[in-house]
C-alpha cells in the first residue's frame, strides 16, 4: 500500500538523484512543518521553489496530511492557486533509523512575510499592494468554497506566497477537504488533518470540534474566519498568537473594518462570504487594483476603453508603487502588446516603464517585445515605433537591426502616406550606424536616392541631411561614388530653399571626403553660383561654403610649393575637417521630438553664426525666424496628421535649440510641391550656370558630349556612382551612337539604374560648340539659357 501511494504521490522520479532540480537555500519561514528552500531546474537553469516535509516513517501523521497537500496541489489549478510542477517522495536510511521526505517543486515564490520586509512599503501604497493581495487571495479562497466545494482550513499568513510578479497565491493544502454537510455520518472524513491547524487559527465551532454545528454552516465559514486571521496579521504586523488578539482593530483601515468584523462573526452563518467580499467591500476600489484587473481582462474591452485606458496609463504608472509596475505591470503590458490586444498607445506607457528598468533588464524585458512588434501591420503601431525610436534604437543589437527590425521599416520608404515616409527618413538615424554595408549601399542609398526626388520638399530636404549625417558610415568607394551626385546635381538645384542649404551644408559636413579635383572642377563651380541665390539663407551658407572649399583649395597650393621647392612630390591636398555639428542638428531634432522647440543656427565652418531665413524664394531679407518644417508631437495624439510634410525639426538647417518657444507659423506647410513649383527668373538663371560644363584639367577629365533631350548611356568602365544618371557621362567613340539604356548593372551603379530626373529642370545638351569637329561658338556673359545642340562626324 504504502509502494503504492508514493509511486500517486512521486510523480516521474522515485528518488532525490531523479529530482531534475538542484536544491538550495532555504527561507526562514515556512507553513506548519515544511521547508521552504530557493531551487533551480537541471535542464535550463530556470528559477522555482523546492518545499520538503521529513518524517521518521511511512506512517507518520505529517506525512499523511503532506501526501494529501501533494494531490490536492495537484488538481486544483486557479490563477491564485500555487502552480504545481513535480513531486517525489524518497526514503533514505542513516544508520540503523529511516527517513522519508516528500518534496514539492512549484513556481518560483516568496513568503509573503519575507517579501513585505523586503518592499519595505508603507501610507498609501502599502495600501493599495495589500488590497491587491488580499483580492487575490479571496477570489482564490472564493474559487475553494464557493466552486469547488472544498474547506482549506488554514488560511493565514503563512500559508500565502508571493511570486516573482508580485502575485499573491495560496497553498498549504495539507489541511484541505471537501465540505460534505449533507452526510452527517460521515464526519472523520471532513477536515481528518484539522490537528495541523494552531489553535489560535481555528474558529470557535472548530476549536470545540461541533461537527454538527460546522456541517450546518456554509462552506465558507471556517476559511472566512481565515481571511479575518490573514487581515489581522497583515496589517498589525504580528504573528496571531491567541484568538483574542483579533479584537485588537486598531491598525485595520477603516474601509475594511465593517467587512473584517463580518469575516470574524461568532455566528457561523453570519460569516461574510469571500466573494461578497471581492464584490461589495470599499477597500478594493484603489487606482492599483483597477488598473491591473483591466489589464487582466484587456481582451473584452472594446478599442474606445483601451485607447483612453492607455493614454492614462504613462500618468498612472507613476503614482503607482515602483516594484509592482516594473514586476507586474510591465510583462502584462509586453504581453498585451505582442498579441495584439493593446492598442498602439501602450507602446508610450511600455517605453515609460522600460526607462524605470537597468539597460539588462531592459534588453531582456522590453527589447523582445519591441522587435516583434515592427513585423506587425498595424500602420499606428508602426508609427507609434519610428516616433518613440530614439529612447530604444540604441539598445538595439546590430544584428537584430540588420536582420529583424530594417526589412520591415524600409517598407516605409514607400509608403502612400508622406507622414511615415518621413518618420521612416528619421528613424534611419538611429538604425543606420547598426546595418552592414550590404544593406547600406543595397538597399537604403536606394530608397534614398527616390526620397531625394520626392513630392515633399522637407522630405527632400531631409534625405540630404540624412546622407550628411551617414556618409561615414558608407565605405569609400560608395561616398566616391555617391556624396557629389546627390548633393550638387539634386541637392542645389532644388527649388525649396533649405533643399538647397541643405545640400551646401551636406558638403561642408563631409569636405574630409572629397580631393582637391573634386572641390576645383565639381563643388566649387555648383556653389559659388548661389552666391546669387534668391534666398538670403542659402546667400550665407553658400558663401561660407566657399570660404571654406577656397581654404582647403590654398592649403593645397602651399603645400604642392613646398613640396616643388623642396624637390618633394606633391602632396595631397588635405581637407579641412567636415562640420561635425550636422549631426548633432538632427540629433537634437529627435530628442526633442513633440516639444514645441525653437532651433538655433548651426555654427559656420567659419565661426559665424548662421541666420536662419523665411523660405520664401523671392525674399532677399533675412527673416526673425528660424526654418522649420511643422512638428507633429505624437501620433497618438492626432490619428489623422494634418501635416504630412511634418519634419519634427528635421528639416531645419540651424543647430541647438532657441530659447524663445517657436511660432508655428514658421513651418514650410504653404509650399507647394516641387512640381507646381515655378522658379523665380533669378533662380532659373542660377540652375542654368549649374547646367553648365566646368573646364577640367585634360589630365584629369575629358570633354563630355550630350545629345539634346536624351538620357547617356553609362559605360562599365565609367567612375559615375549612384547618381551618375544625371550626370555628365564621359565621352564615347563616335563609331558608337549614344544609348538610352544604361548597359552598366545595378551592382556596377545602384544609384544610376534608380535615379530619377533632377526635382525641376531635366539634364541639358551642352552647346554645339563643344561638340567633334565643330567650330567653338562665341562665349555670351551671364547665366543664359541656351539652345544647344550636339553634332558629330
């Protein structure tokens, strides 16, 4: 009999060298007999906890009632019930005596008199986590009486644990039993282990054994009699030494005092029923409890509940006690939201809490989440993401950026709504540092070369900013191929001003990358002629610029002197360095994303201070206000943006921050897109001087040829990049007629087979003069436009 009750009892193992888990320190305190002791699993290392109950032999009475806490533990299952993983029994001989000990493998949990000292909690939220433990409890005590049929018996302090989550739960069911007070004859098998219970614990009807009187009361009589002992001794502090004490009610609250009188009624019938007491009682109405009960049934709440629900949570979670958010809160929320019952406005409450977390914790609590949840369709969620990005992106792996979270942002990129084309834009610099440079020139040099041709001018003139702001994450040869193009052939030819002064302050940024033909023959000749700008701000910066590539230019001549006159070789012309303050404007943008912050300017390559100016085209006069694109501070706050073309600050081209809150009048909303945009005489005859072929050196380039109104054809052989398609292709064999299609392949020149037209002018013929056996035609003064023609033998 006694083989086969342990073999019901022990579960897969027979002895302690079959326990899959190691057993550790024990608590100080435990129920009854038990040892309460920390474990881990063999296989995974994985927390729980281990209790263990020793007898002299088979037959003793503690035994007994443990075999009977084992099966019961096991069969019932409840939300705020212990969670049964393993059990075994083991009989071990030391000397000539036998020892048997049972031992219980559960969930990771506490002694709630361990883990109150530990949170040292008190005034209003010591009240509130209590409320919410004693609801647990009674909800798991109701579960028992009122479901189940079944009496505990010793409800009490010590037989309540708490988990890692802060949940409490119930155990020490050795006493347990089945309430069977329709069969008055059957009274030894109701409560046979009730001798385990102290006598202070048992009610009066208990403590005198009137099982007539017990089988005649409700089934909840005796255990709510140990909610009274459970309540008594959480709040007073003390161990219930005799049953007197719990007259003392001194230090109960006054909300529960009426309930904690019923719960203790000398008339068991009387007795308040635990799940009147969830129901009815004042004291469980707290802002704590409220908010983790509708967490729990977040399903059933319909999307109008949820949403105001979690634009209040940021606000809540900061009157609420610190361990229980972070413990019990956050994993709810992180659930909620990786199976999509949480609505995109949790994301802000979720990263509220994360900040509260270390930066492991963070990573193993939160970052998980977040991964998964850029894979979802949700287009608010994804939203939600890009504009919260900057308070996570850096504890983001590179190889999680790369593999799990790029793919499904880049679909942004091409997205139909200019809002998220944009936050996509900015998210890129934060990810951008943390993707491999096969995605980099692959794919996102790509979709940038599109967005610098995008209807959106602020679009456009991010894209520029954005390429300052990553060119020394891209290889050499790609900024060779790439930085010039994008920033002379589109950039300052756009028609929107800051497009414009974003490209001459791209250039500054990354002068280091260019060599000294470059910046004689390509980015001297497209800069100088916005001296002349319409617009007063790209007047400055384009003069600044050229105080700066002519100061590089001097440098090189010193140099290459010293050099001849030494005898030396010449020596290469070294750059002054970029404008490093770039990307701390554009930093400074997302960190201050939604705040209505003004921008100060971007301190010159020259050490002056940049004016910020009104983007009008036709204004010569520098205006108060600094330029900016309309900001929109949070989507969730505005589900239908009225401002698509909303940079956040990105689209400004000054640094810092003002001190005077901004005027939001200031943004770019009233220009039109680039396409119905007509430019101004003075800027058509800028963008004709930009056409214009710049004489090089014959040792370093030859003449190009274009025929009118057709796109070159690009060689294999050529040094053209990404934007090489508007550029000027070299020149070609006569034998040969020009092509429209580029024979080059994607991976020869991405950037060319993807390049559109320059935003507002299309490549023009040079002039026949310059064509094969031509007679060279009369120079004209001025920026004119000129009909050219090419010919050729």
């Amino acid at each position: 009999m006694f083989k086969f009750l342990k073999e019901v009892v022990g579960g897969s193992g027979t002895g302690i060298k079959d326990l899959p888990y190691n057993i550790g320190e024990p608590y100080p305190s435990a129920w009854g007999s038990w040892l309460h002791h920390r474990g881990t699993s063999k296989d995974d290392g994985s927390p729980v906890s281990i209790f263990s109950l020793s007898g002299s032999n088979a037959q003793d009475g503690h035994l007994a009632a443990g075999r009977n806490g084992v099966k019961r533990l096991r069969t019932v299952r409840h939300p705020n019930i212990l969670s049964f993983l393993h059990s075994t029994e083991v009989e071990t001989f030391d000397g000539g005596s036998s020892k048997v000990t049972i031992y219980i493998v559960t969930e990771p949990v506490m002694p709630l008199s361990d883990k109150i000292k530990e949170l040292g909690l008190d005034g209003t939220q010591r009240d509130e986590y209590y409320a919410w433990g004693l609801h647990q409890i009674a909800k798991a005590v109701s579960f028992l009486n009122n479901d189940c049929k079944l009496v505990h018996g010793n409800v009490c302090l010590a037989s309540v644990v708490v988990t890692q989550t802060l949940d409490w739960k119930l155990h020490a069911f050795d006493v347990l039993s089945e309430f069977d007070g329709s069969n008055e004859t059957s009274s030894t098998q109701m409560l046979q282990y009730a001798w385990l219970v102290a006598t202070q614990y048992k009610s009066m009807e208990l403590a005198k054994s009137d099982w007539a009187a017990i089988k005649k009361s409700p089934p909840w009589a005796i255990d709510s009699w140990g909610m009274g002992c459970l309540i008594y001794e959480l709040f007073s502090g003390l161990k219930l030494s005799k049953t007197e004490e719990l007259r003392n009610t001194a230090s109960i609250p006054k909300s529960l005092l009426p309930d904690y009188q019923r719960l203790l009624s000398s008339t068991p019938s009387r007795r308040l029923n635990t799940s009147k007491l969830i129901e009815n009682s004042e004291y469980f109405q707290n802002k704590l409890v409220d908010t983790i009960h509708f967490m729990e049934i977040l399903s059933l709440k319909d999307s109008v509940e949820k949403d105001t629900f979690f634009r209040k949570l940021p606000n809540l979670a900061e009157q609420l006690p610190r361990e229980i958010v972070l413990k019990k809160l956050l994993p709810l929320l992180a659930s909620a939201l990786e199976f999509g019952s949480a609505a995109a406005p949790a994301l802000t409450a979720l990263l509220k809490m994360g900040s509260w977390l270390s930066a492991e914790e963070f990573r193993a609590k939160v970052l998980p989440t977040i991964i998964k949840l850029f894979a979802s369709n949700d287009r608010a969620v994804r939203v939600s993401l890009l504009q919260h990005i900057d308070q996570f992106g850096e504890s983001l792996s590179a190889q999680a950026v790369d593999e799990q979270v790029y793919p499904h942002v880049a679909t942004g990129f091409s997205d139909t709504s200019a809002f998220l084309r944009e936050l996509t834009l900015k998210s890129m610099l934060i990810l951008a540092p943390k993707l491999s440079q096969r995605t980099l020139s692959g794919s996102l040099l790509k979709h940038l070369s599109k967005l610098q041709v995008d209807e959106e001018p602020a679009i456009r003139t991010n894209t520029t900013i954005l390429l300052g702001n990553i060119a020394s994450y891209l290889n050499e040869g790609t900024r060779k191929r790439v930085l010039i193009n994008a920033f002379t052939v589109r950039a300052l030819r756009d028609t929107f001003p800051p497009a414009r002064g974003a490209g001459i302050m791209a250039l500054c940024a990354t002068s280091s990358n260019y060599d000294i033909t470059e910046i004689a023959t390509r980015i001297l000749p497209n800069v100088v002629v916005l001296t002349i700008d319409p617009d007063s701000d790209v007047r400055s910066k384009a003069f600044q610029a050229v105080d700066q590539f002519l100061q590089m230019a001097k440098q090189h001549y010193e140099k290459t002197n010293i050099a001849e006159t030494t005898g030396g070789a010449g020596m290469e012309g070294s750059s002054i360095p970029g404008n490093a303050s770039l990307l701390g404007w554009a930093m400074s943008s997302l960190t201050l994303k939604g705040k209505p912050s003004d921008h100060a300017p971007v301190p010159s390559v020259s050490s002056s201070t940049l004016t910020p100016t009104s983007s009008n085209a036709s204004s010569d006069t520098p205006s108060t206000a600094p330029i900016r694109v309309n900001s929109t501070p949070d989507f969730t706050e505005h589900h239908a943006p009225t401002s698509p073309t909303s940079t956040d600050g990105w689209g400004d081209l000054e640094n810092g921050i003002d001190e005077e809150p901004e005027n939001d009048k200031d943004g770019w909303d009233d220009l039109e897109p680039l396409e119905e945009t007509k430019p101004t005489p003075a800027l058509t005859n800028i963008q004709a001087a930009q056409r214009r072929p710049v004489s090089q050196p014959a040792s370093h380039v030859k003449a190009p040829i274009l025929r009118p109104k057709s796109t070159p054809k690009l060689s294999k052989d050529e040094d053209d990049d990404l934007w090489g398609a508007l550029a000027a292709p070299a020149p070609k064999p006569p034998s040969k007629p020009l092509n429209l299609k580029s024979t080059a392949t994607d991976d020869d020149d991405p950037w060319a087979a993807i390049a559109a037209p320059a935003p507002t002018t299309r490549a023009k013929p040079l002039s026949a003069g310059r064509g094969r056996g031509a007679k060279p035609a009369a120079p004209k003064l001025g920026a004119q436009r000129i009909s050219r023609t090419s010919s050729g033998t």
